[in-house]
C-alpha cells in the first residue's frame, strides 16, 4: 500500500483528537478561564455542530478547487485555530478558536478519504478508506487519554500545543509528498437529503445520533465523574481513559465478528440494548474501583461495537447511495456528540454528574426504539435509485 496513506492517517487522528481532547481537561479549562464545567462542556459541542455541518457544505462550496493545495489551505486554517486555542485569553476567544478548527478539520476528513482513494490502487482501495477511519476512531478512543496525561502535567494549552506541532509537520508532508489531484462533481446536498425521505434510512441515522448522544451524555464529562464519585486523582483519571480506550478499539473488532457472524440487525439490537442496561448500572458501581472498571470496560467496548454493524446495515439499506448514507452517517455521529455533550452539562449545571450516565442511557433507549423502527420498514431504495439514474 502507498506509504502516503499513512501521512492522511495522521491528519485523520490530529483532527479527531481535538474534537473530543476537551472533555478529558474540563475542569482544568474550566477553572483557568473561569467557567463552569458545563460552559467548558460546551466547547465540545460547538466543535461538533459545526464539524457536522461545515463538512458538506465546504465541500461543495470548494468542489471547483484543487485537491492537494486545498487540502494544504485547511491545514494552514486548522493550524490557525489551534494556535488561537494555545493563546486564547478567554472562554470567548477559545469558542472562536473550536470553530475554525472545526470548520477546517470537517473539511479536512472528507479530502483525506478523497486522496486515500485516488492514491490506492482498486485493489487496495477499501482497505485505504478504512485506515483513515481507523485515525479517526483510534484518535477518540486513544489520542484523548494521552492528551489528558498531558494536560495533567503541564496544563490544558498543553495537548494543543502537540496538535499544532503534529499539524506543521503533516503540511510539508502534503506539500512535498503529495502530488495534485483534479476535484470531482459533488453531489448536492439536496440531493444527499431526499435519501432521508424513506423512513428506514432516516431512522437508522437517527439510531446513529441517539446513541452518540446518549454515550457523550457520560463520556464527555467522564473527568468529573470519576473525581466526584470515585474521588480519582488526575493520574488515576488518565489511567481509566487509557483502559476505556484500549477496551474500545478492541470493542470495534468484536462489533465486526458479531456482525459477520449472527447479521447487521440482530448485532445492533443485542448491542444497543447491553449498552443502555450497562449505563444504567454505572451509577450503582462507584462504591468499588474494580467493580466500575469492570462494567466500564463494557461499556467502551459496547459504544465502538456498534460501528461496523452500523455502518454495514446502512450499506445493506441503502447498497445504490452507500456513499452519500456514509457521509450522512458522520454528520449524524457528530450532531450526536454536540446533543449529548450539551445535555450532559445541563444535567451538571442543574443537578449533578452523578445523573449524567442514567440521562445518557435513556437517550440510548432512544436509540433501540429508531433501530427496531428502522428495521421493520421497507426495503425500497427509490430516492437512491432516481439520483443515481
């Protein structure tokens, strides 16, 4: 495979990283810039929402642009966001630095995957696409406990200031390493909408949100979680996000053989309903260390299982539009995140976080009812086959 998939893989994990680097170093944000825990929430949904809609629209708004020096531009941009974040002086001008770094990083994902596939060869094509998601999903799962180690040890600006310096390093490897590549077409986004218009595909996306929301509920406010009912130091916090992560990217293989194994639909009701019953149960287990660490190891490699049997559901529903269910589905994971973050810190700024992870998993009970709605539909593709006719 070529090597320069690699160096897209990078780029793919720099910006997943600073989506999510925020909930882990909450409350040292919150305490520098003199915030609540819950405004500090916020800059995680921000980023989301704005990540969610700025993908497709950029990318049709630049259709017309060369790859390679658009791809160089975003990085330049995202560089920008994050060195603002690095100096910002105050809550205000940290929002305004998450949202150009989200609005690049949108952009940035959708021209990665856009050059992993026109740089494999056919053969190799699939396998391309799917280690850039694997920068993504890994820099959730991974590159946030190591961004909190660091943040506990030299501060919050800290982990930002990594970004920065990975995101030099991965603009001259564009410049000198990747060659230009002429746009293709966009597909409109009306056009990518009225693939919505039959329940089966609008539910399943919703299941995608529900639950995303649902698990941020929880996720993005782990940190204070386990201080207030735990009592965790900053190293015992950094040391439970390095278990939940490695429990998820073991969770994403398992979600495939299940999926292969018993099929898309039964592997997403099984999974969806554990995963609502575990968080249900995390309330009751903080009068044990072990005993929590056991039901959240569940609960990390439950909240990646779901993806592969997700994702090929949404193939299998809709085999002539996959790409635009696809592109669809990241909107949706992302518009799940902003929702979820930001109930969670209204959860936190009137009641208190103990109550994140019941909120969260009735979110996820949500999420069964549009799965099982979705999967008694029917099987007709209409929208799909007009636009591709």
């Amino acid at each position: 495979m070529d090597k320069r998939i690699y160096l897209l893989t990078i780029v793919a994990f720099i910006v997943g990283m600073v989506e999510l680097i925020i909930g882990g170093i909450l409350d040292l944000v919150a305490i520098d810039l003199d915030v609540t825990v819950g405004q500090a929430g916020l800059l995680i949904s921000i980023f989301s929402v704005v990540f969610a809609i700025a993908g497709p629209l950029l990318l049709a708004a630049t259709s017309n642009v060369e790859r390679k020096k658009l791809t160089q531009w975003s990085l330049v941009v995202f560089f920008i966001g994050n060195v603002i974040a690095i100096i910002a002086p105050s809550y205000s001008v940290l929002m305004a630095a998450r949202v150009i770094a989200a609005a690049s990083g949108a952009l940035l994902v959708v021209l990665c995957v856009t050059l992993a596939s026109n740089i494999a060869s056919e053969a190799y094509r699939g396998r391309a696409i799917g280690l850039v998601f694997m920068g993504i999903s890994g820099s959730l799962v991974l590159g946030v406990p190591f961004g909190l180690m660091l943040g506990n040890a030299f501060g919050w600006r800290a982990p930002f200031i990594l970004i920065a310096f990975l995101t030099i390093i991965c603009i001259a490897g564009v410049y000198f390493f990747m060659e230009e590549f002429a746009p293709r077409p966009s597909i409109p986004i009306r056009e990518q909408l009225k693939t919505l218009k039959q329940s089966k595909l609008f539910f399943a996306q919703l299941t995608s949100l529900l639950f995303l929301a649902g698990h941020l509920t929880l996720y993005g406010y782990l940190t204070p979680f386990l201080k207030t009912t735990l009592g965790l130091n900053g190293t015992w916090v950094s040391i439970v996000y390095l278990i939940f992560g490695v429990a998820a990217v073991m969770g994403g293989g398992i979600g495939g053989m299940l999926a292969d194994r018993f099929g898309t639909k039964i592997s997403i009701i099984g999974i969806i309903s554990v995963f609502a019953l575990t968080m249900f149960v995390i309330p009751y287990t903080t009068f044990s260390l072990p005993v929590f660490l056991v039901v959240m190891v569940i609960w990390s490699m439950l909240s990646w299982a779901v993806t592969p049997a997700q994702q090929s559901y949404l193939i299998e529903s809709a085999p002539h539009s996959s790409d635009i269910q696809q592109s669809l589905n990241n909107s949706a994971l992302h518009f799940g995140i902003a929702i979820g973050s930001f109930i969670g810190s209204v959860v936190i700024e009137q009641s208190a976080v103990e109550y994140n992870a019941t909120i969260g998993a009735m979110f996820i009970v949500l999420a069964l009812g549009a799965a099982v709605f979705s999967m008694t539909r029917g099987e007709t593709e209409t929208v799909a086959k007009e636009h591709i006719s």
